[in-house]
C-alpha cells in the first residue's frame, strides 16, 4: 500500500499518523514536510502561530474550488513536489495546516484523503477517512459514516519500542530502579483550558517525596510547561538522588521519553494532553492522571475521555484538589498492572478494510 504522510512539523501530530502505520506491514511510505509562506495567526491560549495560506487553501476546498486551492498551493506552500508524485493509495494527514493540502495532494495523485483530528472549515465528507478521538466526536452535531471513532490518541508506543529505548536509558544510569519502585512523572502544561501552576508544582514533588525511600523517580516537563515552573522544578530537584532522570524540553540535550516509561513501575500523567494520556496507556503501565488548575471552573468534553479511560480500566484519577493522597495512590496502582490501550492498532485495521472495499 503506497502511502504519502503529511508532516505539519508538530511531533505530536506525526507520531498519531507513524503509529498507525506500524501496524501496516505492507506499507510504502513516502513523507513530505509541509511549509506555508506569508502572514500567520495565533489562536487564543497557544503559542504556535499557523499560516493564513493553510485556511485559504481550506476555504477553496470546502466550495470544491480544486483548482484555485492547488494554484495557492502551489504559490504559498512547500514542497509542490509531493503534487508530482505517481498513483498512491491514501495520503494521510494529522490536524487542520496539512488537512487541506491532503486533499489537494489526494486529487492529484488518485488517492484516498485521510486525516486524523477535526480539520477546520472542511466538511467530513471530504475525506475517506476521519480518524477522531471521543472528545471531538462529542462536539460533532451528527455521526458522518466515515469516521473512526477512538478513545485515545494513535501512538508509536509498542512492546518493541519501549524495550529498546530502555535499554539506551538504562546505559546512562549509574544505578537503575527497580520497576516496581519506579514512578515516571509527566508535566504537561498551559493551554486554553488548563494552566500548570508552580503551586501545584510544589504540591506534587512534596507528595512525590512523602514516599518511603526505596521509590526512585522519572520526570518530565513538556514544551508546554512555562518555563517558570520548569525552572521551579529543575531547580528544586537538582541534587535530589531520588530523581535519577530529568528532562526538560528546550533545556535537555537528548530525550529518553519512551525509555523512561519503560523503566517505571507506575505512570502519573497530567491531564491536560490526550496525546501524553494515550502513550502512558498504550505503555502497559498502571496509569494515574493527575488533576491541575483549570482556567474556568466547568466540565470540559476531554473529561469525558478521561472518565471512559478509568472505567475501562486503562487509568486512575486523582484530582488536583487530593494531590496529598498521591503517595498512597503509587503504592497501590503499583500492584497491579495496568491495561493497556492500541488505538493505532484498531485505526490500521479499519483503515485497511476501508481500501480493501473501495477497491472490490
């Protein structure tokens, strides 16, 4: 199956689309970064700003507008050489800058247009397949026929994966823990709807050192922590054995993320991101997602993933507001391992039985 893979340069982005596709053995890959030229915009809450070319192209996809929207393209966007390409099977794209060059990209090179997430402006129907987690599917006022439908986010975590990032992990300790007293710590950080504040900072490494000694502990920021509570937190735990890794995005030289799950025993994770939710869940480990700050006091739709990932089983809940039951919580996930999610799996299966009816 030739496949050409849309990369908006968002990791997190990729690494849903890369997830899938490890679970399609035949796979031919072809992979093209997408860059927009001109002015940009910033939505409200976040901090990368988007081209206003991407929702031009868009604009004229959704009036079926095909030609105008491959000239702008082709005048704002890179590299036009993926429009040059032969026949493909699907073009696959994640987010809303590379859904309408998909589709642009699908028409020319006599492909099925996939795209995972809710792109703006461009009417499902577009797309042969939609590939969607719960919390969007809710906001949808209907159900169109092509959407798959998941509870987490397709990730690259797998078995395989883990191992060996564990091993390259393990080679940069002095004195590796034992899983079973292992605790991988995973900040997020700010957005619209949550905030990581230096006070619930404080309140989590306060609970985190409440365990009894033999506990180790693996920590990382995110991109998105503000780089005040990052400082707070690199700061506060410089010197601290009991923290025998760190990362912090844009301070540490190399990442040893999936090696870091790896190793743990246990897994807390903030729970502002689906995306770090969903690869702490796919892990295997038992799961606790910790509450934080949230910018207005009201139910949000990603509470609803969250409640399904704990009763299904895949994850516990602490809210932010019984941080100083965090300590007797480990001790108690700990024992028990956890279920372990593979949305990518199921996205690849569904996605191929799709190709397989359309070409019979």
């Amino acid at each position: 199956m030739k496949i050409v893979v849309l990369d908006d340069g968002n990791r997190g982005h990729l690494n849903q689309i890369l997830g899938i596709l490890a679970f399609i053995p035949d796979a031919s890959v072809e992979t093209h970064a997408i860059v927009f030229r001109g002015p940009t915009y910033r939505l409200p809450g976040r901090r990368d700003r988007h081209a206003w070319a991407s929702r031009l192209v868009a604009a004229f996809c959704a009036v079926r507008a095909w030609s105008l929207a491959e000239r702008l393209f082709r005048a704002t966007g890179s590299p036009v050489s993926l429009l040059e390409g032969g026949v493909a099977d699907v073009v696959i794209s994640a987010g809303s800058l590379t859904a309408p060059v998909a589709l642009v990209a699908a028409r020319r090179r006599k492909a099925r247009p996939v795209v995972l997430m809710v792109p703006s402006l461009l009417p499902l129907s577009l797309f042969h397949r939609v590939i969607i987690p719960l919390h969007d599917k809710v906001r949808l006022a209907g159900e169109p026929r092509n959407l798959i439908v998941t509870l987490g986010a397709p990730n690259p975590v797998r078995d395989e994966v883990l191992l060996r990032a564990g091993e390259r992990l393990r080679g940069l300790l002095k004195e590796p823990p034992e899983r079973r007293f292992a605790v991988g710590v995973i900040i997020g950080g700010d957005d619209q709807n949550f905030v990581v504040t230096r006070s619930w900072a404080e309140r989590l490494l306060a609970a985190l050192r409440s365990l009894d000694s033999p506990y180790r502990f693996f920590l990382t920021t995110s991109k998105r922590t503000a780089p005040g509570v990052a400082g707070f937190i690199l700061r506060d735990t410089e010197g601290d054995s009991r923290f025998v890794y760190r990362e912090f995005p844009g301070i540490s030289r190399d990442s040893h993320y999936y090696g870091m799950m790896e190793m743990s025993g246990v897994l807390l994770v903030t729970e502002d991101s689906v995306n770090m939710i969903s690869e702490a869940a796919t892990s295997g480990r038992p799961v606790v997602i910790l509450g934080i700050s949230r910018r207005r006091d009201r139910r949000l739709v990603y509470d609803r993933t969250r409640e399904e990932l704990v009763i299904r089983g895949y994850a516990e809940y602490l809210p932010a507001d019984r941080l100083g039951e965090l300590a007797a919580v480990i001790r108690l996930a700990a024992q028990h391992r956890g279920a372990a999610l593979n949305e990518a799996k199921i996205c690849a299966r569904l996605l191929c039985e799709s190709i397989r009816l359309k070409r019979s």
